[in-house]
C-alpha cells in the first residue's frame, strides 16, 4: 500500500485553514453582527486570512521542527484566547476589546459574576484549532526541506498575504470609505478588516492618542471653543435659578431603560414609583433623553455628567485621562459654593474613581467604607440600593449646604441577581434570563428610589434639595433582541435598537408645581448645563457640548459615541438612515449634514481629551497648580 506524501509546510498550511474556519465560525456564532449583501459576507469570510498567514508565517524563518511546531501552537493558542475573550466581552458590552479595557484590572475582581454568566460551555468551539494543530504536529511527517530551500517559496508566500490583505482593504474601503480614518463603530471595523488586524489598529490608535497629548498645543484649542461657542443655547429665562441655593442630589439609575418606565410586565407594574413622578406637578420628566456612553458605562456616565464632553472611543477617560485637567460640574458647584460629594457603595479604586474624582473636583469621596454593610444587605460588589439610600440621608444630614451629592445605585446591575425577599414582582419567561431578572432588579431600583424620597422628608431635607435623576447606560443590550422582540411583540431592527438606548431623566424640584412631561430630544450631554443654570451658575464661557434642556433654542440632536444619532426628523444607525416618524429607512442624503456634523462633534471631543487641551484654558494652568501644591501639603 503506497504510503501518503504530505505536501511540504502541511502542517502550517492545516494551522492557518483551521484558525481562519474557526474564527469565522466564531463570527457567526457569537457576534451579533449585521450583514446586508453577499461583498460583506465575503469580507467576513476572508478578513481574518491575511493577518493568520503573516503570523503562522513566521514559522517559516526558524530553521529547527521542534521550535517550529511550538511556535504554530503558541500561535494558535494566542489567536483562540483573543476570539474567546472578544466573544465573553462581546455578550456583556455589546462591543470588542480594546487595549486599554486590558488594563482595566482594578475592575476584573468586582465584575467577576459578570463575566461568569457571559461564558458559555460551547465556547471550548474557539480552541478547536488548538487541537487540530497538535494533531497534525504528532502525526504528519515533517518536511525534510531546510528554510534556506524555501527561499523563493517564502517570498512568493509572502507576496500573496500582502496582495490578500491588499484585496481585503480595497473591498472594505469600497463598502466603507474612509474606514480607518472617521470610523468609531468597532464593529465595522471587525466586520471589515477581522478582529486580528482590529486589534493592531486600536494599538497604533491608543500609542497615537497618547502622543497627542506631548504634542498637544494651545492652538488646537481655539478651534474647538469657535465650534462650541457658535453652537451656545441661551439658558431658560424662566428655569435660571429656579433651584438656586438648594442642594442638588444627583441619581445614577443603574442599566435602568426608558421601556420599563408607565409598562406592565405580565401585569405587574414595573416602576410604580417612577410612574407616579412622571405625573407629578413638581417633576420634569423627559421622555425622548438618551444615553450617550461608551464602553466606560457608568463611569463614562459620570463623565459626561461632570464636563459635557463625549467619553472617548473605545476606552474610560476615567482609566486612560484621569491626569488631565477638567472644567467639571462639580469643580463648578465648588466654586459657588457647594459641598460637593459622591456616595457610592463600592470600592474606592473601582473604574479609578478616587483618582479621577480629584481630577474633577469633587471634595469627598463616600465609598464602601463609608457604609455599614449588615447581613443580608450585600449585593453584586456592594450595598443594596435600599439600605444604601437609608444610610446615604443619614450622612446628607451631617454635610454643610448647600451640598451637591451624586449617588450611585447598584442592584439593577448585571447580571441582576436578587434575593427572594427582594423580589417584588415575579421573573419574566423568555429565551433570557438577562432579561427575565431585569424585570425584578429594576422594580427594586423603584422601590428603594420610594425608600430615598421617604427617607428625605423624615429627615427634613426634601424641601430644600433637587433630585436629578437619570438612567447611566443600557442594561438589555442587542444579544437580547430574541427576548426583546417577544417583550415588546415587533421584530426589532437598528431603527428600534437604537430607540431602546431611551433611558429615564427626571428633574425634581420640590414646591416648584410647573413639572410635566418634557418631549425635547436629548441626552446625558445636557445634564451638565441644564442642572447649572437651574442653580443660577452662568455656563456661557465653559467647553461644553450639550445645552441647557430647558432652553427655547435647545437642539433636537443627539450624537451617539458610536457614531449613531438621533434629530427630531432622522434616525441615523447601522450607516442607514432612518424616517424618525415611521422608523422606515429613506434617503441617505438627508442624514448627510447630521453625519458630517457628528463627525466633527466626537473629532473634536477627542481631540480635547487626548490633547489635555483645557490645560490651556484661561485660568486653568494656574489653578491646577495651585491645587497640586495644596494636595502635595495635606
């Protein structure tokens, strides 16, 4: 019987074709990506090839078997991690890695339960290549060639992974032109250029914004402060100082969605409280606000809260630009003479916030410590919001005023964990049990909000506060969309996808008896100016991009960071543009201005972050000096 002759190479050729297959199968397994025609399809299928023949091709430079057939291990060990990791990260966030999410492992420990819930037993598929390399290693004969006989195969090899990766480039750039240069959805990028090459890309586009800021001069600055101040609102005439003098309580309402606010779970009223507020005549309830995070969720909340500046791309300002100089909401408060705190019932060093804390400002940090944490009040990586708020009052009462505390609730978090007792309302049955506990956890966010107002007027501080309360980020991201179609009884598209990143904004301000509901069109950018000139604090001159929410000349224009928006008449997402009446797509040249726009908006943002451009600002050099020399005395 004739005995079978490999081919030479066998063995990196088997690795590349069972790291490419498994990738894309990964694509199409775990990833919840849209593909519209048969070129995209086709970019999916080949991305991945160009970058694995470079990598496994090294193994044709190292002149010994045994150190070759490690390096083709190693090499498809590497790859199947990166796919798994991207793939956990993926189911939680909706989003892929980027670099500086990697050292992020302050926050690793507390997300632990998350992350457990996201893997998933069939994910042993992305090391399938692993085992089909090690295979091949202990039962293929080796090639007897040497490398140096391989010469001129190995350039022709070469020649043609740069003349695919050329060809992959070309056809992405024809579905997407301008890809790597205005794009900020890194899903585009993976469904174009793969997740290997992605990465390399966000390495060149990480180590390029750090540059920025050495390089960085005042004269970025100016253009930036022509844009944002041609694009002012002048303050509400009838709002400007309505809570002038009280204090200001601000509410994070974790992963909490505008489609739970007025609606009925299988009967149950979902947010009985929150319902009642929308009606009440002190209340101003916006019913058309959105989020506008990144993958910073909360603390990219906080961010936009505190400055009115878009977080960055693909990173938490609040890891990667906590040295930076701010103009921040609290520093502001500071200024006018506020007690300015946040309460938060977790740990300090959690997203950096005791660093980045005294970046923008804020006196005095309530963490964990701050609490006392009894039995059976524990719950994800801190306190229940009930006993939370309780304690919370009761150190409001001890704080000179005017005071401005942020609060940070925690239950509604994933992956929405509750205890017996705590459950006010029974699950959801659907194919998630993401979003069959959300119902739950976000009933017991109401209630404990009920406990915080009660709690307030016990202890004599509700007449002389506002309460500004607003959703932080999603909490049922697009890998629920089976489960929300069910919830809701539509098929969802991008359209409605992007209308479920609505979450509640309340403005509450006792005696005031003018509230209603507020239809405007706007997001977390407004919070910032809306809340200082209900205090009376002139925000003319400050590097803000959103706008008093109040104001007759308000915008009906929110920008997302991935690049989507929303006016009063289109809905942009997905590259396609939508009739924001109907939610059916229309001409893309009617999204054509808005896009140029939001463009240039996130652009100009950034350039502000990774430039530290506010260093520059009049004034500012000199106070954050004066503020380095006063921490360096205490």
């Amino acid at each position: 019987m004739t005995r079978f002759n490999w081919p030479k190479h066998s063995i990196l050729l088997i690795a590349v074709l069972a790291t490419w297959l498994t990738t894309y199968f990964g694509y199409l397994t775990s990833f919840n990506m849209s593909i519209d025609n048969m070129i995209q399809q086709l970019i999916l299928f080949i991305n991945p090839l160009s970058f694995l023949l470079l990598v496994y091709g090294v193994a044709l430079f190292i002149k010994t078997t045994k150190r070759r057939n490690a390096y083709l291990i190693t090499v498809s060990v590497l790859t199947s991690i990166v796919m798994f990791a991207n793939a956990v990260f993926y189911r939680f966030f909706s989003d892929f890695i980027t670099i500086p999410t990697l050292f992020q492992t302050n926050n690793f420990g507390d997300l632990s339960s998350s992350v457990m819930a996201n893997i998933h037993g069939t994910d042993i598929f992305f090391f399938t290549d692993v085992i089909i390399v090690v295979l091949a290693v202990k039962f293929i004969p080796q090639s007897t060639e040497t490398v140096r006989q391989f010469k001129m195969g190995r350039r022709i090899y070469f020649i043609a992974t740069a003349a695919l990766f050329m060809v992959n480039l070309g056809l992405a750039e024809a579905e997407r032109p301008q890809l790597l240069t205005r794009s900020f959805d890194r899903e585009l990028l993976v469904k174009n250029i793969g997740t290997y090459n992605y990465h390399i890309y966000d390495l060149i586009i990480q180590s390029k914004s750090h540059a920025q800021r050495v390089l960085a001069d005042g004269s970025e600055l100016s253009e930036v402060e022509n844009y944002v101040h041609a694009n002012h609102k002048e303050p509400s005439i009838d709002m400007f100082e309505d809570a002038k003098g009280r204090n200001i309580i601000t509410i994070s309402l974790e992963s909490l969605q505008s489609f739970v606010i007025n609606q009925e779970m299988d009967g149950h009223v979902i947010t009985p409280f929150l319902n009642e507020l929308t009606k009440d005549k002190d209340t101003f309830y916006f019913d058309n606000f959105y989020h506008q995070t990144g993958l910073g969720k909360t603390s990219d909340a906080e961010f936009i809260v505190e400055n009115s500046i878009y977080p960055r791309n693909g990173s938490a300002v609040f890891f990667t630009h906590s040295g930076n100089t701010f103009d921040s909401m609290s520093e502001k408060l500071a200024d006018n003479g506020y007690f300015t705190n946040v309460m938060h019932a977790n740990n300090r060093s959690f997203w950096n916030r005791d660093i980045m804390y005294k970046a923008l400002g804020i006196e005095k940090f309530y963490d964990v410590e701050s609490y006392s944490i009894g039995e059976g009040q524990a719950v994800n990586w801190g306190m229940k919001d009930i006993p939370y708020f309780e304690q919370s009052v009761q150190m409001m009462k001890e704080m000179p005023q005017p005071f401005s505390s942020r609060l940070l609730t925690l239950t509604n978090h994933h992956p929405f964990d509750l205890d017996d007792e705590d459950m006010l309302i029974p699950a959801y049955t659907s194919n998630s049990k993401t979003l069959n506990k959300y119902f739950q956890t976000s009933r017991y966010l109401d209630e404990s909000i009920k406990v915080f107002f009660e709690e307030l007027k016990k202890n004599g501080l509700y007449d002389n506060s506002i309460i500004v309360m607003y959703g932080d980020h999603y909490g049922i991201s697009e890998n629920h969309n089976k489960a929300m179609s069910m919830y809701l009884n539509k098929e969802l598209t991008p359209f409605d996808n992007t209308e479920l990143q609505k979450v509640p904004f309340f403005i509450h301000i006792p005696g005031n008896g003018k509230g209603k509901v507020m239809h405007e069109l706007g997001g977390q950018m407004d919070i910032r100016p809306t809340v200082l000139n209900l205090a009376g604090i002139d925000t003319k001159e400050d590097m803000q991009f959103g706008s008093d929410l109040f104001s007759k000349e308000h915008e009906d224009f929110v920008i997302f960071r991935d690049g989507r928006f929303v006016t009063d008449k289109y809905v942009y997402a997905h590259e396609v543009c939508y009739d924001a009446e109907t939610g059916e797509p229309t001409d893309g040249e009617l999204c054509a201005p808005y896009i140029e726009r939001a463009n240039k908006e996130l652009e100009y943002s950034d350039t502000i972050i990774n430039g530290d451009l506010l260093r520059f600002k009049d004034g500012q050099s000199d106070h954050q000096e004066a503020d380095t020399e006063i921490k360096g005395k205490q």
